[in-house]
C-alpha cells in the first residue's frame, strides 16, 4: 500500500484491508510514520513518534475491530505506560506514565496500533494548540491558521491523513472545536458513557470526556462500540446504549424535532460564515422531513452565560490550581514563568485564592444551567448550533502567554470562540460537530 491508498482510507476500511489480507500492520505502520515525516514538519501535529512501535508493530487483539490501525493519543490525560507525558508545559517535561489508563487498553483491545502522541496547549486550556512548549499546531487547509484546541494535534494530524482517527479530550469543547477547524467528525460523548478510570472519578467536576476525533461518522461509532462502559468502581455508570452505536448509525431515523440556534447567545458577534451554515443545515433537515424550529430567543432567554463564564472558570481554574500543584510536586519545579505561559500562571493563581464555598456555588450554576435546558430536550430531539463563533482566525488570536489578561480576561477571550460547546459539558449530554 503507497502512502495516498492509505491516507485515502479511513479507520474502518484499513481494518477491513487488513482482516482481508490485502495488508498487514506493518506496512500500514510504515505508511503512517511516511506521512507523518513528510506532512508534520509542515503543521506540527505529532510531539512523538514511538520508534519502538514503528520498528514492531503488534496489536495485542487481531480480533479488534480496528486491528492493526495506526492511531495517536492526545498527550494528556490519557495514560500509555513508560511514555512521556508532557501536557503541553514545561512544568511536565519529563514525566513518564506510570500505567495504561482504561480508555488506553480498551483502545489497544480495539486492535489500534498507537504510534505516537500529538499536541496539546499548556494543560489543555485553551481554544487553539500554540503551546510555548513545542510550538504552534497548523491548520492542514492553512497553515497560517489554527487547527483549534485542546485537540488540535489529534485533529490537524487526522485532517492531514497521518492517521485516519485520533484521541481527543472535551472540557469546554476541545473535542468539537478542532474538528470544526479541521473539517472533522467530532463526537464528545454523554457524561460516563466512556471511563476515565483509574486516575478520575469525575473529570474536571463532571465537565470533562474523552473520545475521538475522526473523519467519518462510521469511525467514530465502531470506536465508542469499542471504548464504552463503565469500569470498576467508576463513580458515575450509565445505562448501556439499546443497540450497538454500528447498527444505529445504518437505521434510518424516525421524524425529529429539531431547534435550532441561528445567532449569538452571548451577547458577542456570530461571524456570518457560521450562521449561513447553520441556515444550510436547518435547510438540509427540513428538506429531510424533520421539524425545524428557531430557538435562539428562548435559549438565550434560559440561560445565563455571564454566570455560565463566572461558574466554568471557577471549576477549571481550581482544577489546575491543584493539577499545578500535584506537578510541582512530582517534578520538582516551582510555578511561575520559567515554566508556565502567564495566563495559565494567571488562572493557577485565580484558583488558589477561590474557596471551597466558591466552588459549591459554581456547582449550583452548573445545576442551574441544567435544569433550564432540560425542558428543551422535553420537546426536541435535538439543538443545532454552530459549533465555533467564527472560522478558524490566524495563528497567535489566542496567545496563552498574553501577561496582559488575567483569570477572567482569558477566560472571556477563550469563551468567546467556544461559547457554543461549553454549555454541553456543563449537561452532560452527547454533543458532536459535524462538517
């Protein structure tokens, strides 16, 4: 198999190639790091690629659905034994994973064949992957834009071809923001439908989820027929779904009601790219058969975002007060500016001085939001929104390093991209961004 055939195919259809013997791991494994030294000097995607893997690559389940299939992780959160895991920060540099998290081996039992890690920003915080550590991600249609974030290796490597599926992570939409950068199929999935056993019981206070990015809709779902499922002694279990995410996705649907969002709810400029395609999708629904209503008015009317903002900022930056804290520990090193970019610096700062009061108070937020948006799914199926608030903007839009902005001015200026995706982490409902 020549590079193109492979960069052709998505996840599915290598795993067929293979189960067919028309191809084995190995030559796929070569076609995969061919085209990672040839695309990502251009768009920086892939931090490593795992040499000892390219030389032998075994799968440890050749009954997987994704048998043999060349895979990366974001690096972060996810855990691969004896591999560095940097997180974007000079703070990490240096950490080796102790163990496989569950998400790892179940991606290993799903026959995937991980070749290396990608990119993330500084802990994951930010709406475009342009860390300090290790340089800007590209956007593979533009390489003067970004590939969005946190995921944004995983997807700008996936959109290039390096890989044909990727991981990715989801707190406030870093699953569903680069695959709308990049042109990919971005599913984060409900809240305990994927473990994050064993090292979190609730990410990021229940606003957090990993998965996939990938660019097919048949991918994503074979991967989460794969992936899903509680693990033992998992904090939050969920019913299993009633068939298998494969045969959903061949079943036509049933008429749905459908709402849909065609304007800002946050009182900040939706550019008019992302609103006409909106108005196409509601367009291609309708024509369907699906009923189509306008929601924007009673969302807005709903839902708080000023305090949405107060109360998710709140949750992460405690959440990195204390992941900053841990590292220091581990690492030996002192936060500050010689190992974090100033906002982070900022936003570690802002979390060491909020209460545990302020924390419940930023729960009952969240418990707030939830409950004036429950009633929509009362009467739709579905919301369509547009996922990001204007197409993908020039590398250095959202500079992590800006000693300018403090806690909140971050917060705001990363918001107002992803206003769109953070309310459903705060649900917990399954939430996708589909090209």
């Amino acid at each position: 198999m020549n590079v193109q055939e492979y960069m052709n195919c998505d996840a599915t259809k290598l795993a067929e190639l293979v189960v067919g013997g028309e191809v084995t791991a190995h030559e796929l494994t070569i076609a995969a790091a061919t085209a990672a030294t040839r695309i990502n000097p251009s768009i920086n995607a892939v931090v490593e690629l795992f040499d000892d893997v390219l030389a032998n690559p075994t799968t440890s389940n050749r009954d997987g659905v994704f048998s043999g299939v060349p895979f990366l992780v974001k690096d972060f959160v996810i855990m691969a034994a004896g591999r560095h895991q940097n997180m974007g920060s000079r703070m990490m540099c240096g950490f080796t994973a102790p163990m496989d998290s569950h998400l790892m081996t179940r991606f290993k039992n799903a026959g995937l064949i991980t070749i290396g890690r990608t990119a993330t920003p500084e802990f994951a915080f930010n709406v475009t992957t342009e860390p300090l550590h290790g340089g800007a991600v590209r956007n593979p249609w533009n390489t003067e834009f970004m590939a969005g974030g946190s995921s944004g290796g995983s997807a700008a490597a996936v959109a290039a071809g390096v890989v044909p599926i990727a991981h990715a992570t989801d707190g406030g939409g870093s699953i569903r923001l680069p695959a709308a950068c990049c042109g990919l199929f971005g599913l984060k999935p409900s809240r305990g439908r994927v473990s994050p056993a064993p090292f979190s019981s609730d990410p990021l206070s229940g606003l957090g989820a990993e998965f996939a990015v990938s660019r097919t809709v048949r991918d994503s779902a074979l991967l989460l027929d794969a992936v899903h499922g509680a693990a033992p002694g998992d904090r939050l279990v969920i019913a299993p779904p009633s068939q298998s995410y494969k045969a959903a996705i061949a079943r036509p649907p049933r008429r749905l009601r459908v709402g849909v969002v065609n304007d800002t709810w946050w009182g900040r400029p939706l550019d008019a790219v992302c609103r006409s395609a909106v108005a196409d999708s509601a367009t291609v629904l309708s024509d369907l058969g699906h009923q189509v209503d306008d929601v924007t008015l009673a969302i807005i009317r709903a839902m708080d975002f000023d305090k949405l903002l107060n109360a998710m900022l709140t949750i992460w930056a405690t959440e990195l007060a204390h992941n900053i804290a841990t590292a220091a520990f581990m690492m030996g090193r002192k936060p500050g500016i010689d190992t974090l970019e100033a906002t982070t610096l900022a936003c570690y700062e802002y979390g060491l001085n909020l209460t545990a009061a302020d924390y419940l108070a930023a729960l009952g937020v969240l418990n707030e939001i939830c409950r004036s948006i429950g009633p929509f799914f009362a009467q739709y199926d579905m919301i369509v929104t547009p996922t990001t608030s204007r197409p993908p903007q020039l590398l250095g839009t959202y500079d992590a390093n800006d000693s300018r902005l403090d806690a909140m001015g971050w917060a705001s200026h990363i918001f107002d991209f992803a206003s769109f995706t953070a309310p459903w982490n705060v649900t917990g409902q399954p939430a996708m961004s589909v090209p």
